[in-house]
C-alpha cells in the first residue's frame, strides 16, 4: 500500500491534554509538525472530522472467532488472520497484540492445543508484509494446565513476547466464583451438563496445586525475558497483594471495586472491557467499567469480544462520565496501553511520534473510521 499522507487540514485534533481544529504534517512515517487554524499548504481536506492517534489493543480474542467460527469447525490459518487483521485495522486498531492462548485445557476445551498453528500464520502474513495493523502478542497463559511452563518456554524460543497473562479459569474463584454462571458459560460449546460437571469436579480439584508451581514459574520466566505481566480477573485483595509482589503492570479485568481500587493505589494499571462499558455492565455479573471510571481507577480499555467496541467506547466514555474529557477518554486506548507495554513511539498526537492516525466522523453519536493510517501509509 502506497497511499502516503503528508499533510490533513480542517480536522479536529484530539491532543494529549486539548482538543484544537488545524492540521497535521507527516514527514517519512512520523508526524512532524501540529499546527492550528489553516494549514501552510493545501493536504487532505478531513471535513472537520476528528484525528486522534491510531488505537492500541492489549487483549482482543477475535482472532479465535475468525480461526474457529463455529463448535468444532477450524478455518485456514493464514486466511483467518488476514480477515481477522482486516477487521481490526478497518477499527482504527493500527497496534494489536494478538491473544494466543498457552496451556492445554483438562477438558480439551480452548485453543491452546494449537497455540503454534496460529502464530505460524502470524509470523507468515508479518514475514510477507500482508499485515495493515502491527501485530504483537499477548500470550495468555492458563496457569492450572500441566503444559503450561513447558509451552511457553518453547514459545519464547521462537517468538517475541509482548505481553504475558497469568490466567486462572479455576470454577469456584476470580471470574468464576460463582459455579453456577461457570456451568452456563462451559456449556456454550455444547457438551452436557454432566460432563461439564466431571471436568469441573477435575479443575476445582487440581486447580490450587497447579497454580502453586505454575505461576511462579512464569513469573520468573516473563522476569527473565524482560516480558510486561498482566494478571487476570484479580478479585480480592489477597489477588492484588500478589499481583504486587510479581510486580504485575497490568490487572486485567479486575472484577470487584475493591480489587481495581487496592491494584490503582499500588501502581497497577487497571484496564477493562470496552463491551463492559458500552453494555452498561458485565456479562459475567462483575464490576461494571463504568463504576471504576467514575473512581477514577480505569486506565485502560480493551476491545475484549467486539473489536469495534474499542473506538465507541472511548468517545462514549466522556457522555457517560462528564468528568472525564475527550483526550483522557481517548487515551485509554492509544497513550495509556502505550506505555503499560513499553511502547514510547506511539499513542499520541505529538511531532517525533509514529504518525498512527485515525479519522473518525460522528454518525447519530456513532464514531465511524473513515481513514486509517500506519506510520503514514494508509492500511483503511
């Protein structure tokens, strides 16, 4: 793709601290100069649209419903990334890290039997530049599986690493506390009652032995390698004390205020699900986003389910907590995720960084993507 910006004028530039109409100049993939009012030379006419940095997903599991759209069905690899990085870039996504699930389930539910399936299609559509969005991974390691420590060991050997989640999907605690709302949510890939039962028994009964040795583990392996550690669905505050002491950056959907509270005054960015906010709540019963915004305790949103439930959300954010302005709602999916994963080039309207640009138009308060562009070449 070749359709390179060098100047868009008329637009509404949403700044890390302000919002100001005037224009943008890129020069070889970066923004080089922000200015106000009208531009020193005629460039892309945006129509008073906005401009706001291109957007940054820390965890999306799209990828699995393109690769398995359906109970027992398995798409081509590499066509399923490349319609999966499609959608995420025609979302005003232009970061990605891709959640790939480590650990073999008990059950042999999931997909990370087929973890390295996957990430050998990743690895084909970046070698042959047939990517629009940056694809990075998001590595989300289920810590009550045998296999575990081994596969993500193996893994490092051959990929690069951008963020590593400690998940724990034990019935009975975090998530799941609730067993009940656990049978409901194991029984959507059709299997009966009683087997979800029998495997429920089998989780709840190895669970807290596996998680002993397995999390230590991993928390020394990201140590080593100098990985970002997010962890899951942290609920009281024996989970944030821990969460704390592994050094944690990232306290991943938290599902109490208490939780989200305790992991803000230690220092953990709390991020949550666009979907959450949008919906009004959880789908799973738990903490709404918007409580922890109104707070003042959410960083960070994630697309989570809906990859196009990131940008609403955003724009939303400021009509749903008035005190919460338009860049600071925006930052929560470009600067804010930027920096939780080390990613200083990116993430802000600001001369010297990546130009990773979205324009977007309000339709009926709808924020539609009308051009995306990555390091100044347009991908949408």
């Amino acid at each position: 793709m070749t359709d390179r910006v060098d100047i868009l004028e008329n637009a509404r530039l949403v700044l890390p601290d302000r919002v100001e109409t005037g224009w943008l100049a890129v020069v070889d993939g970066r923004i080089a100069e922000i200015g106000t009012g009208r531009a020193p030379e005629r460039g892309l006419d945006c129509a008073g649209d906005t401009i706001i940095p291109g957007l940054i997903e820390l965890h999306t599991d799209h990828l699995e419903s393109h690769y398995a759209p359906r109970p027992g069905v398995r798409w081509h690899p590499l066509g399923a990334v490349l319609a999966y990085d499609a959608q995420i870039a025609a979302s005003g996504i232009t970061t990605v890290f891709d959640s790939l699930r480590a650990g073999t389930d008990p059950d042999g539910s999931g997909l990370g039997t087929e973890l390295e399936l996957l990430a050998a299609a990743l690895a084909e559509a970046r070698g042959a530049d047939l990517f629009r969005a940056e694809h990075r991974t998001h590595l989300r390691c289920e810590i009550p599986s045998t296999d575990v420590v081994e596969t993500v060991r193996a893994f490092a050997g051959r990929y690069a690493i951008g963020l590593l989640s400690l998940m724990d999907h034990t019935p009975g605690q975090r998530q799941f506390r609730d067993v009940a709302k656990y049978y409901v949510y194991a029984g959507r890939g059709g299997r009966s009652l009683e087997e979800i039962k029998l495997s429920t028994e089998r989780k709840m009964r190895d669970g807290h032995a596996l998680n002993a040795v397995n999390r230590p583990a991993l928390v020394a392996l990201a140590r080593e390698l100098g990985i970002p550690l997010a962890s899951h669905d942290d609920t009281t505050l024996a989970d944030v004390a821990l969460s704390r002491d592994e050094s944690v950056a990232i306290a991943e959907f938290p599902t109490t205020l208490e939780a989200a509270e305790a992991s803000h005054a230690a220092g953990i960015t709390v991020m949550m699900g666009a979907p959450n906010l949008i919906r009004g709540g959880s789908h799973s019963g738990n903490v709404a986003a918007q409580t922890l915004a109104e707070a003042g305790y959410l960083s960070i949103l994630s697309s989570d389910y809906v990859p196009a439930s990131l940008l609403m959300a955003a724009f939303g954010l400021p009509e749903r907590v008035p005190g919460i302005a338009l860049p600071d709602a925006i930052a929560t999916v470009t600067a804010n995720p930027a920096r939780a994963t080390g990613l200083t080039d990116r993430g802000r309207l600001e001369p010297a960084l990546r130009a990773d640009l979205v324009r977007v138009r309000l339709a009926r308060g709808v924020p539609v993507v009308r051009q995306v562009w990555r390091a100044g070449t347009r991908v949408v």
